[in-house]
C-alpha cells in the first residue's frame, strides 16, 4: 500500500503512512465498481421512504395487533411507550411462536409480553450497505427507522429487494 | 461482480435451498405451526405423499386464514394452505426468482423439479444473504456503527 504523498510502501492496512505519517485510513475505504454498487452505499435509508410507522403500546393485546398487521397487510409493528419512544417490535414469527389455541382458555398476552425489545434499528441517514448488513446478520425482514431519536417508519426486506433490482434495471429474464 | 449479469447467469440450485418440510394435508394447523417452530422457518410444505406439491402453509396465512377468523389449530391444514403456490425450478436464475417473489410479495417460494416433486424452498433471507455476499466489500466492512469512528489508532 503506497502512500499518495511520497510513496513510501507501507503494510497493507496501515492507517499512517511510515515515512510522512500522512492519514491512510481513506485509502481502505471500499469504492463502489458500479451502479448497484454506489447505490447501496450513498444512497441512505431515508431514500427507501420508510413506511409511516402504524405503532402499538405494549399494552395494546396480541389480537389488536394481529388486527392491525390484517389490516394493513403489514408483517411487523413497532412498539412505542408514551413517549413515542421504540421499546420493541412485534412480527409475524412472534404471532407464530406463541400462537396459542383461540378457543383455548388463556390469559389473554399483550404484545408487550410477546414482542422483541430493543430491536436493531437504522437511522434515516445510515447507508442502504448499512442496513443490508443488518438485516442479513440478523436474519431480519422488517428494520425500524429512527431520526434524532425518533420513530420515523419501517422498512422491509421488500423495499431493499425492490431498490436494488431497480438499480440493476435488467430485463429478460 | 456484475450484480445483473450474475442475477441472470447464477441459478437457484446456487443458493442452496432450505429442505422442504413437508406436512401432508389432513394433518393440522397445530402440527404444522409445531413443524415450523421446530424448523424455525416461515412455511411448511403440503404434500400428499412425497413426490406431489399440494400447495404451502406461511405464516401469513395463520395469520389471515386461521388466527384472524378464529378457527382452531386443529383444522385440516388443507383448509387454510394457499394451493398451487408459484414456484420456482433449481434451474431458474436467480433474477426470476427474486422477480416472481416481488411480483407476487411472497417471501418463500417452493423448488421443486421438472416433475413437480418438492426439493426445497427458497426464503427471501437466502436472498439477502446472496446480495450481501455479493458485495462483500461494501456491506461487510460497515463498522458496527456508521458514525462512531475511532480517533486513535488501536494500541496508540
């Protein structure tokens, strides 16, 4: 790894340069080879328009939830306090897990109970590379998004797919 | 690293489906959700015997077809299972398979062979998995939070 500024051959990976102590830490930066590419990493989740967050209290009851996502034709709530502030999710496979028998007598759960607190989340302004990552690593299909702190939408795998087969813009299959 | 070359040149065998787990139609919803749980997958198959594919059991449609109207678990599975589901063929690029999922919004599609018997299910998470592999670089070198940057070097 040549340093720019005097060519000086440092080891791969150095973040100074040996001879000049020029900053190298620039020069490990991935560049982006094409347009899917350089789309995933400038363009940034806020360009995916997260979906307006439909949001529940971790008081509201499995049904209500269950009611909402029917409605919506929506595969995961978020879950806020009074505040307005995230304190879960509740999705699909949680509704899977803990289905329980309706003409079962039970205690009715809330969603409080069932939902997955402190979920990962991104912020509007973190790269779609970003994101991708977090919902691989996570095996998530559904990432809240937050801007200053606050809930701004979701976004779903669906988005992600939709935005990167518009950049590869290819027909014919 | 042509993402739309390889979509179109990379097939489904590629990806290497889950196995497809099977439930036969008058078994219930109860032991389908069972299966799933085990599994931790969002569908299950419904197959009368092994080599023939009925239809498929998602999570969505517990949702809609049983939990919503309150039927109980012990229903058939036949009865709420989505027949004759869009599938795809180990064969197929990957590009149409990601293209049938978004056309359809569907996250599973069965594999299955040139004879119609079941070899698999592709999920849209091995999707994603193949995109971000497919961008190692890029996606994976994103430190843990995009804003938080070291000062100093490590051990300086």
């Amino acid at each position: 790894m040549n340093c720019p500024h005097c060519a000086y051959d440092n080891l791969p990976g150095s973040e100074q340069c040996g001879h000049c102590l020029a900053d190298l830490t620039q020069l490990d930066r991935p560049v982006a080879q094409d347009r899917v590419e350089r789309s995933l990493m400038e363009d940034t989740v806020r360009d995916l328009h997260p979906t307006p967050a439909i949001t529940l209290p971790p008081t509201a009851s499995v049904q209500q939830a269950l009611d909402l996502m029917l409605q919506h034709q929506i595969g995961a709530i978020p879950i806020v306090d009074g505040g307005d502030v995230l304190v879960g999710i509740i999705t699909e496979r949680d509704l899977l897990t803990n289905a329980s028998d309706p003409s079962a007598e039970s205690a009715p759960l809330s969603v409080g109970d069932l939902m997955t607190s402190n979920p990962t989340t991104v912020r509007a302004s973190d790269s779609l590379a970003f994101a991708l990552h977090q919902m691989d690593a996570g095996g998530y299909r559904h990432l809240p998004v937050l801007e200053n702190g606050q809930l701004l939408g979701i976004i779903s795998v669906r988005d992600m797919l939709r935005r990167i087969m518009r950049a590869c813009k290819t027909r014919g299959w | 690293m042509e993402l739309a070359r390889n979509l179109k040149v990379d097939s489904v065998s590629r990806l290497h489906p889950t196995p497809p787990w099977q439930v036969r139609p008058d078994q219930s919803v109860a032991e389908a959700v069972a299966l799933m749980r085990q599994h931790r997958v969002g569908c299950v198959l419904v197959c009368p015997d092994e080599d023939e594919l009925l239809g498929i059991f998602t999570e969505r449609d517990l949702m809609r077809r049983v939990l919503a109207v309150g039927l109980p678990l012990s229903v058939p599975v036949a009865k709420c299972m989505t027949r004759n589901p869009v599938v795809v063929h180990p064969k197929d690029s990957i590009g149409a398979a990601v293209r049938r999922m978004e056309e359809g919004g569907y996250r599973h599609l069965p594999v299955v062979d040139p004879a119609g018997r079941p070899l698999g299910v592709l999920s849209v998470k091995r999707i994603v998995h193949y995109l971000a592999e497919h961008f190692p670089s890029i996606v994976y070198n994103q430190p843990p939070d995009p804003n938080v940057v070291p000062l100093e070097a490590e051990g300086a």
